[in-house]
C-alpha cells in the first residue's frame, strides 16, 4: 500500500522557465537511465522478493523514493514549461551539441502534455519497461541496481552540467547524492549476500573440463595484452587466478547446416533434395491450418 504526501521529498526551483531543459529533463524521467526504470525495477525486485524480509523492504522503500524522484522531475519539467513559449527555446541552448540535436521545445510538451511532463524520454519516445532487470535473484538484482545507479548519476550530472538555473543545479545535486547513496547500498548489500564474490548464480559451479574457462580472459585480437591488467593475470575477486588465451583458441568445428526444405523456397543453392525433404506438413502444414481456421 502507498500513501501520498503533498510534500515533495524536495523543494524544487526553476528561476529561468527553460523549455529545452524540460526537454532534456525528460530523458532523467522515462529514458532508460531515468527514475522510471529504477522505480520499476525496484518496486519489482522487491514484490518478487522471496528471501529474508529485510531485503523486500529495502527495495520497496527505495522504489517508493524513485516515485518520489518522478514527482520532483514531473514538477521540475512542468514549472520549466510555465510561461516559456517556443520562441524562447532559442537562445536557451549554449552548448552546441545539445542545440544541434535539442534546439526547440518538445512537441508533445504542448500536444499531449498541455504544458506539462509525460512518461517519455527526451525525443518523446514513451518509457519501455524492457529495460529494467528482474532476475529473481537478489545477488544479480543488487549488482544490476548498483550499475543502473551509475548510470542514472551520470545522466543527472551531465544535466546538471547543461544549466546555468540554481534551483535546477540545487535539484540536480540532490538527486546525484541520492544516487550516490543508492550505489552503496546496492553494493554493499551484494556484498553481504555474496561476501566471497562467487560468479551468480553461487550455487552452479564451474566443474571438470568448463573450470579452466571460467578464469581465462580470451584474447580476441593481436595486440599484447596489458601485463598490469588483473583481469590478464592476477587473482579474481573470488580468489581464483586470471590467466589469458592468445590467440584465441577455436575449440569448434565449422558450422554445418542441412537443406532447407523445399517448402521453404531457400532457393536451390540452400535446399536439399526433394527425395530427401521431410512432409510440408509439419510446421508449415499447421501454420496453413491455423489460417485456414482464423479465416472461417
């Protein structure tokens, strides 16, 4: 159950209506490194979760924070937009870059948004949950958060970078203490469930014949590899030792394919014999059937 307080978690203030910035704002909102992704993915995580409680509660309570960080973005977006017409958005932009590709407010701002924030990146692309992690598996869940935070950070500093508004850089600093935050948590209760760094899933083993790969940084390329790299030589985080393959080994055969059916029309430089084809009606035979029913 969630409740709603008209309090933000965070005093928001725009100085200078920007509405490029509230453009860009946008990508910190539904672009996959945004608030979106991290709220859904949490809130996920945690109501999924099936191990000691206090780990769904971790996750739930910081899902229920990156709600609380939309609505700081959404008021952010929206107070940007408040008396700034199209017009203004021309000498907004000082950096180059952003202007060649950003040099105008977003459309759907205006049409869809009535002046307001949608559930969208920076190009008003809606936000697409195929970019959040749910494994089931806390380990890999709270590596994936600590790296979704990274990168989450990174956006909300480059942000922060592309304005000259106080309230903006004020808001901004903010959330990258928040994600800051975030980043330890998450590592540090990986950690805790996996103190010996154990590849994840821990309880598969790399056993017999597979072992020796499971340690061996393979080389896909001529030049030497960095003798002070750990990754080429050293001792990995779960103790065992790294050690290189150069070249790379070729430990498979070439690829050999049969015919395609006749039915298939490969064309006859890929279609084996018809003498040796198997019936049409396997798979192409039940597709036909299952038209010819959709269709009376």
């Amino acid at each position: 159950m969630f409740s709603h307080h008209k309090e933000l978690a965070y005093t928001v203030r725009v100085d200078k209506p920007n509405p490029v910035f509230a453009r860009m704002l946008q990508q910190a909102i539904g672009g996959p490194e945004g608030e979106m992704r991290v709220m859904n993915q949490y809130l996920f995580q945690g109501l999924g979760t099936r191990g000691p409680q206090r780990y769904r509660d971790m996750l739930l309570s910081t899902a229920t924070e990156e709600i609380g960080h939309i609505e700081l973005l959404c008021t952010a977006v929206a107070m940007n937009l408040e008396g700034a017409p199209a017009a203004a958005a021309d000498d907004v932009v000082t950096n180059p870059l952003v202007a060649a590709r950003m040099g105008g407010m977003e459309p759907r701002h205006f049409l869809t948004g009535g002046m307001g924030p949608t559930p969208a990146d920076a190009n008003g692309v809606p936000f697409n949950a195929a970019c959040i992690d749910i494994s089931g598996n806390l380990s890999a869940n709270f590596l994936a958060n600590a790296a979704a935070e990274a990168v989450g950070r990174t956006l909300a500093a480059r942000l922060r970078d592309l304005t000259d508004d106080p309230g903006m850089k004020d808001l901004l600093s903010y959330l990258i203490a928040r994600d800051s935050m975030h980043q330890m948590q998450w590592l540090t209760a990986a950690e805790e469930l996996n103190p010996q760094h154990k590849a994840i899933p821990v309880e598969v083993a790399d056993e017999g014949e597979y072992a020796q790969w499971s340690h061996t940084f393979i080389a896909h390329h001529d030049e030497p590899v960095p003798e002070d790299a750990i990754w080429t030589g050293g001792t990995a985080p779960d103790g065992g030792t790294f050690t290189t393959a150069q070249p790379a080994p070729r430990l498979g055969e070439p690829a050999k394919l049969q015919g395609a059916p006749p039915y298939a029309f490969a064309g006859p430089e890929s279609t084996m014999p018809a003498d040796q084809a198997p019936s049409s009606g396997g798979v192409v035979g039940k597709v036909k059937d299952a038209v010819e029913n959709v269709t009376k």
